[in-house]
C-alpha cells in the first residue's frame, strides 16, 4: 500500500518511521521543509505538494495542528478534495473539534472520497515505539481497511463510532488526564510544603484511593518515576500548549451541546498560565513547577 503522509512533525515523524519500518511506501510533504526533509531521511519520498501527495496513493493520512490546517488541508485550494480520486480513503489522525471532522467528511463524500478521523493518544514516546491508542471514527468497513497500516503506528485501535466519534473519545481522556495531572501536581506541592517525603507520599497515594495512571506513569515530580518527562527536565511527551489546545476543545465541544462543566475551563486556563510563563513547550507536566508556593512574605 502506498501512503501520502501528510504532516510529518513532532507527531509525525515517528509515525511515518514505523509506516516505513513496515515497509509501506510512503510519499510525505510538509509545509515545513525541515520538517519534510527529515521524512526523506527516515525513508519517505518527497511530494511537492498536499495535492501530489493525495493523487499518488492509495491512502491519504494527515497529522496536523488544529481545525483550521485539517479544513486547508482537505477542502482548500489545491487540497485533498481536488486531487484524490474517487473511492481514495483518508484518516485524519489530527486532534480537532468533532464539528470540523463532520464537516470535512461530509465535503469529501460529495467527491466519493472517504473519510476516517483517528486521533491519538500516547505522545512522542508512544508513536515512536508503534504503540498508539488510535481512536477511530467511521465506516467500519473503511477502519478494515486502513487497519494495516494503523497496525504499524498504534498497538490499540479502537472503533469508537460514527465520524466524529474520535475525536470525541480522544478530547474526553485528555480532558480526565489533563485535570487528574494538576490534582496530582497540586497534591505534591501541599505534601513538599508540609516537608512530607514525596516518595513515601506516592506509595500512600499509589496504595490509595487516589492512584491514577498519570500518577504512575507521568509524575511531575522529578526523580520519582524514572521515565517520567518530570525526571528528562520535562521534555516532551505531551507539550503543554497542545493540552491546552485539547481542554479548550473539550470545553468547546460541551458548550455546543450544552453540557454543564467545571473542571475542564479551570484546567484549560491553568494551562494556558503555565504556557505563558514559559512552559508551553515543556511537557504538561511541567505545571507542577508553575504550582510552586509563593513565598513566606507574599500577602497571600
């Protein structure tokens, strides 16, 4: 199967690396030339275009920042939709607002083009080691049929639903990951603060009603977990701009449909004060450092 990559990033790369690990032949472009130039490296063949990309495969998947690059991407000038033939699938594996991949999915049907939305979960470390959460959303005959090659890239692929559904399911688990990560952080710096030993603190808590895969797997304290982005300076993982993105969706989703919620625009903008302080391209994580006390002679 040949694939047009399109989006070959911080996500990207290790993504299309394991395609070609698994002997897909896969054509890339990116609007970032170092960006593709390092996809040629990895083993890619370079298109000099988003359109050239879609007219010369036999499946389109595109990994890109927000919404409005999805919409370009597919529906713009020069784009997917003027370019792929009738019958090509696409799978979209970006994290976008559920709208938008409805919205594409239903421009790309009036062409004959397929459409699956597939985001991830896992960062950096999950799709270079292949072992992905994908999150599908679409036809069930369309995810057999892109299910090698999302085998090469994810090591759980799980049909959610209809378009949509995907993106839907992936903003819910950050949404619970982004917040348990600031009740982690937040209860640390109480103990760090009452001189309570943080390793014997994670033991209680891991023992406890409070453990949480976050906890476990991501904790903000440097030192404790060895694998941890807190203990490698809180390099990314997950940067904190790009949960803030997701809250902020996860936010915006519930509004349009009127579902009340608290927890997630409290967190988004923690986030977003993280990212202001210069965090924002640090690991999520790294919201523990922006939670430290303020000190003894501050009025508060």
């Amino acid at each position: 199967m040949k694939i047009g990559f399109i989006g070959t990033g911080t996500m990207g790369q290790p993504m299309l690396a394991n395609l070609v690990k698994k002997g897909f032949d896969v054509l890339a472009f990116d609007v970032v030339p170092a960006a593709l130039d390092a996809a040629v490296r990895l083993g890619a063949a370079r298109a000099g275009s988003v359109g050239e990309a879609a007219a010369n495969c036999e499946l389109v998947v595109t990994m890109l920042p927000s919404s409005a690059n999805v919409e370009a991407v597919y529906l713009g000038s020069g784009g997917i939709a003027e370019n792929a033939a009738g019958g090509r699938l696409c799978v979209d594996m970006s994290t976008i607002d559920p709208g938008t991949s409805q919205r594409v999915a239903a421009r790309l049907n009036e062409r004959g083009i397929r459409f699956l939305d597939a985001p991830v979960s896992g960062g950096v470390g999950g799709a270079t080691a292949g072992t992905l959460a994908i999150m599908v959303g679409g036809d069930a005959r369309d995810l057999e049929e892109a299910r090698p090659a999302l085998a090469a890239m994810g090591s759980n692929i799980i049909h959610v639903g209809a378009v949509g559904a995907g993106e839907v399911a992936k903003l819910c688990n950050n949404l619970v990951a982004g917040s348990a990560l600031i009740a982690v952080a937040e209860a640390f710096r109480i103990g760090e603060a009452f001189g309570v030993d943080l390793q014997v603190l994670t033991s209680v808590i891991a023992k406890s009603s409070g453990a949480t895969w976050v906890m476990e797997h991501m904790h903000p304290v440097p030192g404790i977990v060895d694998g941890a982005a807190s203990s490698r300076q809180y390099a990314p993982g997950f940067m904190t701009d790009l949960m803030a993105k997701d809250l902020a969706l996860a936010v915006n989703a519930a509004r349009e449909r009127r579902v009340p919620v608290v927890v997630a625009p409290a967190a988004q903008q923690l986030y977003r004060l993280a990212s202001s302080h210069g965090l924002g391209r640090e690991d999520f994580s790294s919201v523990y450092k922006f939670l430290k006390p303020s000190n003894d002679d501050a009025p508060v």
